[in-house]
C-alpha cells in the first residue's frame, strides 16, 4: 500500500514512512492510493472475532508488507489487551433502534486510546529499524493529548511535546497529562484556542530547518496510521448488528472530523453504511458545510464539550480530496483559499459526493436533555460528547436501520457537566482514583511560534 498527499506534491510513502511522517512534506495529509475492498464474505468472516483479530484484518491491506501478519497480530493483542473491558468496544442497547459504541475502556476513558496504543507501539516498533529519535508534537482539546501520553510515556526513542489550550479543558483531561512525569513527556498548556494549537503543530512542521532537525511526527489524527486504527471499531460493531446482511447507521461527535472520516473510509471499503451524522456542538462549521455547502471558520465558544470546541477540522480536507475526484492541486487550491479567507465553498457536484453524511447542530439544552434521558430511559450516565451524538441520532429523520451512537468519553471525565444534567456524579474508575492528588508538570507559553518552538528545541534530542 502506497499513500499520496492530499496535496499532490509530497513523496509517496509507505506505511512505515506515512505513520512516522504524520503531516506530507506539501502541508496535506496522507491517504491511501486507493481503498482497499472488502467484499460480502469478508466482512461476514470477521463475526465472533476478538477486538484485536478484527483489527489485524481490517489493518492488513493498510500496513501492506511494513509488517508480517503475525506481528500486526501481535501488535495489536498487545495495544488491545489491557483495556478495561474484555470486548474492548462494548455494544450497548439503549432503546429499539439506538445503541452506545463504548470506546472509552482504554487507559485515559476516551475513544483516542483505541487508535493511539497501538500507533504508540508502531511508533516504538518502526524506530527500531533505524534507531533515531522521534520528536511527536500534537495539539489537543482534551483527550487526544492523554491517549497519545499514556501511549507513548517511557517509549524508547520518542519524546512527545502536547499543547492543549490553558483554561479550556476539564480538570480530569488536564491531570491525565499533566501528572504523567515520565522523562521524555512535556505538556504545553498556551494562551489561547485549540485551533491556536493545531496551526501551531502544522507551522512546526513546515518551518524551514525545525522539522528536519528533530525528525517531527504527529499523533494527532492527520496521522494516517492513528486515523485507520479508527476505522476498526466500525467493522467490528457493524458485524455484531448484522452487517453485511443489514446497513448500520453511525452518529458520531464531531469536532476534528477524524472518527467519523473513519466511518467514511469503512464506506469506501464496502462496510454497508446507511448514514454517518455529523454531530455538532455550537462551533458548528461542519453541520454547515453538509446543511449549506459553506465551509466558514468563525470564533471557538467554549462549551461542556470542550473536545469539540474546534472551528478548523483538519480531516475535513481529506474528504475534500475525495470530492476533488483525488486531485491535489484542487484539493490544494482550496485549501490555500480557505487559509487566506476561513472560508470555502462546496460546489453542487461535491456536496453530492458527501451524500452519506448528515449533521446535525446540538446546543448545550438539548445536550442536558439527551444525558437526563439517557439515565431516565435506560439507566446509562453518559459524558457531553456522546449526548450531542445521541441527540443528533435521536433528531435524525428517515434512517430506517439500527443507529450506533460512538460513546467517546467515560463520564467522570466531565463530572461537573453530568452531575448538572442528571444530579448524578459519576466516580472515576478504581485505576484513576489518586488523579488529583498526583503531582503535575506543565509549561505554560504565549501561542506564537518562536515561543513554541525555543521551548521544544531546548528539550528535544536532535534527529
């Protein structure tokens, strides 16, 4: 398996390449050359496998011959075997048509945890080829900077450099990384949004002589290999709901377009779909491109669902390159255009391509509302994100097919927003009982790129 730049001009790379690359040299993001496909009986041969043997199928045509099939294998029964629960993603019924996808077993209660402990061990696994070091940046507004700690603390030949916006995360995110002192982890907490942070990342990786000094590589899910470790969980909860003999329908919590990208891509490679609901909170630029066909950045608001306070979704532009018939230089014009005026326009012909999408809007009210009937209707205490998926997944009209609502976060993680809505306080998990009694370390930085950068070439060892 080869992968292209979404904007035409980078290298073509390998898997190995791709994941410790992260962001294409053009500016774009990796992408397959083309989908791999899986017909009716493939898809049926995945019923009754474990979480880990599921992954090691619908992975393989992606990792191609960077690994041998039984160490895929055994990379992922290692990322997937200490997960709170057995199943790993667990299926639950909420009424006839509705179910959870819980993705928040993992070591830091979130979905990131499902792709980021196997791209930690991928990371590890890949550097040992050439024996180099690895500096990962990424950005986060919440769960992705502790996933890709937890993941990668204590792992040989990386050091992880994770900015997330000061004052705009919960208290459980903030400590699930703050508190890990391991020496090769540093938190960045900057002034400013998580959209500062995001363009803060991809500037580092476009400033002359800074990404080639420190070998620069991405955990957000600009990285391929992080992204498809997604598409997994789509296979593995369609199978269990009948597909391929049924078409199952996702709702999916929004915010930098990579989970629900991944429904996407399970789509292109012959998972029946019926629908992917985009759901939004109030930094709604996404509901917008599907409603409207205009795709406008305007100012973050902060909300109780701070993972999804985003108004730049960076895997939007890998649609984009599918509805761009695969062309990166119109892919890339765009984009330029979008980078000059926070705003672009989706043609007639490519809002046809993006018909398997729907999206929906969902204000903090209706939030509340879908977390009270969540624990009035079926006894289950959900955190904010999901209940602004379930919300959408309950507003949809006109999807006749079971709707799998993606659970992204355990709800303590958010305690203050669940116990307003429900008059419950949910308990953290026995293993995060001491979380606030642990020490934290964290810098706290202007968001400018100089800034930024001294602070990382300072600690980081050199490629």
């Amino acid at each position: 398996m080869h992968y292209l730049s979404t904007r035409g001009t980078a290298p073509v790379l390998d898997f190995r390449a791709a994941t410790l690359a992260g962001l294409a040299s053009d500016g774009g993001l990796y992408v397959p050359a083309q989908w791999p496909r899986f017909s009716a009986d493939d898809i049926a041969g995945l019923a009754g496998l474990s979480y880990a043997e599921t992954a090691a199928r619908v992975l393989a045509p992606f990792v191609g011959d960077a690994l041998a099939p039984a160490e895929l294998r055994q990379l992922c029964g290692q990322a997937y075997g200490g997960f709170a629960h057995a199943a790993v993603a667990p299926l639950v019924q909420l009424d006839a048509q509705h179910w959870l996808l819980e993705l928040f077993h993992g070591p830091t209660l979130a979905f990131k945890d499902v792709a980021l402990q196997l791209l930690g061990l991928l990371f590890e696994r890949f550097l040992a080829d050439d024996a180099r070091a690895l500096t990962v940046i990424g950005a986060t507004s919440g769960d992705t900077g502790s996933a890709a700690i937890a993941a990668l603390a204590g792992r040989a030949g990386v050091d992880i450099f994770m900015l997330h916006p000061r004052g705009r995360i919960s208290d459980v995110q903030r400590r699930q990384m703050t508190t890990v002192l391991s020496p090769n982890v540093h938190n960045i907490a900057i002034e400013g949004s998580f959209d500062d942070a995001q363009a803060l990342v991809k500037a580092m990786f476009a400033a002359p002589g800074f990404a080639d000094r420190f070998a620069l590589s991405a955990v957000n899910s600009i990285n391929w290999a992080r992204l498809a470790a997604q598409i997994v969980y789509y296979f593995y909860a369609a199978v269990r709901l009948g597909a391929p003999a049924r078409p199952i329908a996702f709702s999916v919590p929004t915010g930098n377009f990579g989970d629900v990208y991944a429904g996407y891509v399970a789509a292109q490679m012959g998972l029946p779909v019926a629908r992917l609901i985009v759901a939004t909170n109030e930094n709604d630029i996404l509901h917008r491109a599907f409603a409207t066909g205009h795709y406008a950045a305007g100012e973050v608001v902060p909300t109780q669902a701070p993972s999804m306070d985003i108004q730049v979704s960076s895997n939007f532009e890998r649609l984009l390159f599918d509805l761009n018939d695969r062309d990166g230089a119109a892919t890339a014009a765009q984009m330029a255009s979008f980078d000059r005026d926070r705003r672009l326009a989706l043609s007639p012909a490519q809002r046809a391509r993006a018909a398997l999408f729907a999206s929906a809007r969902i204000d903090g009210a209706v939030m509340a509302q879908a977390m009270r009937w969540a624990w009035d209707e079926a006894g289950m205490l959900i955190d904010p994100h999901t209940a602004i998926g379930l919300a959408a997944a309950r507003g949809a009209a006109g999807i006749d097919a079971p709707i799998v609502t993606l659970a992204t976060a355990h709800p303590a993680k958010f305690r203050d927003a669940v116990e307003r809505a429900t008059g419950r306080r949910p308990p953290l998990p026995a293993r995060l009982g001491d979380l606030f009694a642990r020490e934290e370390r964290c810098a706290t930085l202007p968001a400018t790129l100089s800034a930024v950068t001294d602070y990382i070439a300072a600690r980081a060892r050199a490629a």
